[in-house]
C-alpha cells in the first residue's frame, strides 16, 4: 500500500493530461488550489490506512492475493466487508467534512467484477479473467480508480443511437483486430483528475441495438485522447488568494471535493482491458449492481459529513451563547436522529448482503436504495436546522480582509463578540465553516451530492418499485380482510405465494 507522500508522487509522475480550468490548460495541475485540497481528501484514505488506530476498517485481505490490501480496493468477502466499508467512509467523512472521491472505484470494481463472471459462465467470454488481471493491479498498485458511469445523455427523452449528436452517449466508433476507439464523454467524474486509473462503463441498461454504447474497459488517466474540464463549485475562488483571508473566508481550507468533465476524442483501449463489448444484455446488470454499491456508499460517507455539521451546530450554539437553551438542545438531538437514520440504512443493506455467484458480496438492493432515498431529503433538514442554530451573521459576515486589517478589525472584534469567554475569531471561523457544509464548496458534496450522485432521486424510486414485493403484501392483506379463522387465513397466504414465487 502506498503512504499519502507515494501517493502524491504517484499522481506527479503521470504524463503531461489536457487539464482546463477557468478557462485555462493547467501545466501544474497538482498545483492550483482547487486540485491540491481535493488531492488532500483523498490523500487522507492512505494516510488513516496507514495508522494502527484504523488498520481494521481501512484494510483488508485481498481475496485474489491473501495480501493486506485498502479497502478501497477490495473484494467484499462477507457482510462485515460491507459494514466495514460503510464505518471507513463515515470515518473519512468525518476528517475532511467532504468527499473522498474514492469510493466510485471501489464499487465499479466489485459491480463489474461480478457482472464479468455471469457473462463469461453464459456467452463464454473471456472478460472475467481479464478483470481478475486488473483486479490484481488495482490491489497491488493501490490505485484510485474514476468509475465512470455517467454519460451527458443529451435530450433525456431519446435513446443513445436516436440522439441528433450521436456521441452524446460513450460509444465504440471503431473496432480493430487489437481493441476498439472510444468517444463520446463521461459528466460528474468525481476525483478523476486524483484518479490513476479509468473505469468506463455504460450508463443505463441497452437494447439489442445499441451494441455501440455496450463498453466497459479500463485505461490510464493519462491515456492520450482524454481531456478534463474542471467543475467550478461554489465559492470556489474564496481558496485563491493563498493568505490568511482565505483560509478564513473559505470555511475549510484544507480539503476539498472534485468533479470534471471527462471528454474521449479518439481514444484507444486494447482488449486485454476491454470488459464487454456490445453485450447490450449485460449492460442493465452491471448498472444496477453498481448504483446498489454506490446508494450503500451515502449511507457512510454522508453521516460522516453529517457529523460535522452536528459538531458546528453544538459549537456555534456554544459561541453564540444559547447552547444551553432547551429548544437548541431538542434540535441538536433532531440532526442527530436524521443522521443516525441514514446510518442505520448503510448498516442494514449491508447486514442484509448475500453472496454473488462471482464469489463477492453484495448490498441489499431494496434497502440500499431506501438508504439513498433518504439521503435525498434528510441532509438537507440537517442543513437547514444547522443553519437556525448558526444565525443570520452567517451570510452577513463581513470579509476575513476586514477582520485583519487593524482600521476594521478593532471594531469587528468589539460587535461581533458572542457569549462571554468565547473566542470572536473562532466564532467567525466556525461561521464560516457552516456557510462552506450548507451553502459553499462543500455543500457540493454535503448536499448537491446527496441529492444527485448514485442516481437523481427518481432513480431509487424506480428501483424500489421494482423491489418492493407489492404483489406478496397484497396477499397478506387479502387473507387478512377475507378469512375468518386461523387456518384458512395462513391456507391463503401460502397458497397465493406459492402462485406469485412460481411466477417469478
Ligand atoms: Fe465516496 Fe461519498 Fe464521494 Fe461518493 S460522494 S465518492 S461515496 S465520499
Ligand atoms: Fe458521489
């Protein structure tokens, strides 16, 4: 496994990428500011998986090699592996308030592990084996992995080929006897710029004919033909000015999300890195696997960031002298009931894994999906109790540029005091820190996240429709309400069940 240092110079001895970011090619990419704080966040996920206190949850025993291994890297080999995952990513989120980025990999890598094994056992294909290869490597070379899903999609109301740009999806353009070129272009790649490795996979499940949009494969980040449109978040440029304004103003100097744009012009994979190839039937499969993954995900990474805005709430009601006041404390006991819920999710989907036929665990899907759904809403209402408790001066606050000079700041010191003994200068920071989880760079990631990422809200609506077992509780409902006695209402139940589960 490599350290935090190895890891940025990993990062540093990739060859020159088309980077593009306000409006200009970055020759530094590791450098500007924007980057350097994501690069940070995930930088912690080796860092804290080098520290006994977290060697437990933030490792694991590879299943391919019997090495230890990150867990951001591993093979589920049982339910604790899945609770295990949701407890690293609640840590991690609580240490940098945002998102680690690294997560999309891991569960790219267990849905397509999965996947490859049920189309080689019934097309015959070699696509399990080649993943194993890059499985391998992964773990040995303890790569960040950008699983990219997402494709622009266009007009939402088309398919991929009726679309008038016919790139708009990711698509094959060009099969040759050695691999295929790729183009088209992958949106909200989180962490791709901090990432070693790409994982591209088809975005929705596909008709027979669109065999073209049917890709999974892998290549370097710095493959030739990919460029990087960096996403502007939030306040972002409050990280610019590189001095002590900045920092403050900034509200969390320190870490930072990372999403781009990732365009393929003309890109080629070979086939050893090619994982499907026009199985349309497959496609639908290795989406829904990997949407389960990445909703179990929220339940930890979230929480962690949930922690964080518990934490502000209790400290800013401190600073503001009313933490002893009654309906404050109600509140704080409130942003903690919501976000234990959605931990509660992360566990049970978890608790409640089985065994895939490829060998690895994985989620229940219904509960992964409620876990998701929930993390839709109820961040949001965390967000906005934080917000009561903080008070307007959070949005009103003047510039950490008048708090430092001496003309400004003697009066900014004298009118912004809080409760008696409490520090001014902490009560501005932590003001500032509420501003960036709620409404800043890391409301990206706190909030926008969890309302969009693993899926826009409707995503898991669908899902849990399909997986809800409606047609069972009707059952039970119908022996209820037309039996009268104890035998012919189980009679019922079981004999009605037996005709739903023969029917599938
Ligand atoms: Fe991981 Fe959460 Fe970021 Fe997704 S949003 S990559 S689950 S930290
Ligand atoms: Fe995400």
């Amino acid at each position: 496994m490599m350290n935090a240092a190895q890891y940025r110079d990993s990062l540093a001895k990739r060859k020159p990428m088309k980077i593009w970011l306000d409006g200009q090619m970055l020759a530094k990419p590791l450098d500007h500011p924007y980057v350097k704080t994501s690069m940070n966040s995930v930088a912690l996920t080796y860092e804290l998986a080098q520290d006994p206190q977290f060697r437990q949850v933030m490792t694991a025993t590879s299943a391919l090699t019997g090495e230890t291994i990150s867990r951001f890297c591993h093979l589920h080999q049982s339910t604790d592996d899945l609770i295990n995952k949701v407890r690293m990513q609640r840590l991690l989120g609580q240490r940098c308030g945002t998102c680690f980025q690294r997560c999309v990999g891991l569960d790219a890598l267990n849905a397509v592990f999965a996947t490859t094994f049920e189309m080689d056992r019934k097309l015959g294909t070699d696509y399990h084996r080649r993943f194993r290869n890059f499985a391998v490597a992964m773990e040995r070379n303890d790569w960040i992995v950008d699983g990219a899903m997402t494709d622009v999609k266009g007009d939402r109301s088309k398919r991929p080929g009726a679309q008038k740009d016919k790139d708009i999806y990711l698509r094959v353009v060009e099969r040759r006897a050695d691999g295929v070129i790729i183009r088209g272009a992958k949106a909200h790649q989180t962490g791709a710029i901090n990432s070693h490795q790409v994982l591209v996979m088809p975005t929705s499940s596909l008709r027979e004919d669109e065999k073209d949009y049917a890709i999974t494969c892998a290549l370097p980040s710095d493959a030739e033909g990919i460029t990087y449109i960096y996403g502007r978040q939030s306040c972002d440029e409050r990280k610019l000015g590189g001095d002590e304004a900045s920092d403050i103003d900034s509200g969390s100097s320190c870490y930072g999300g990372q999403e781009a744009l990732m365009i393929f012009e003309h890109v080629f994979v070979p086939d050893e890195m090619i994982f499907m190839n026009g199985e349309t039937e497959f496609a639908g499969m290795l989406v829904d696997l990997f949407a389960s993954y990445h909703r179990q995900s929220y339940g930890g990474c979230k929480v962690g960031n949930g922690d964080v805005a518990i934490g502000a709430a209790a400290a800013i009601a401190e600073y503001n002298g009313v933490a002893k006041a009654s309906h404050v404390k109600d509140k704080i006991v409130e942003m903690n009931h919501l976000n234990e819920t959605l931990f509660s999710c992360g566990i049970a989907c978890s608790a409640n894994g089985t065994k895939l036929p490829a060998g690895n665990f994985f989620v229940d899907a219904l509960l992964a999906n409620v876990c998701k759904q929930n993390v839709t809403r109820l961040p949001y209402e965390i967000a906005r109790i934080l917000q009561d408790i903080a008070g307007g001066l959070m949005v009103t606050l003047p510039s950490a540029r008048d708090w430092l000079n001496p003309q400004t700041g003697e009066l900014l010191k004298k009118y912004l005091a809080g409760a008696d003994g409490m520090s001014t200068y902490e009560r501005v920071r932590m003001l500032r820190l509420i501003e960036n989880l709620t409404m800043g760079r890391g409301a990206v990631a706190y909030l926008s996240e969890s309302m969009h990422g693993a899926g826009s809200p409707q995503a898991q609506r669908v899902l849990i429709g399909r997986l809800a077992k409606v047609e069972e509780k009707k059952v039970y409902a119908r022996a209820l309400a037309f039996n009268n006695n104890l035998e012919s209402v189980e009679a019922a139940i079981r004999a009605v069940l037996e005709k739903v589960r023969a029917a599938g």
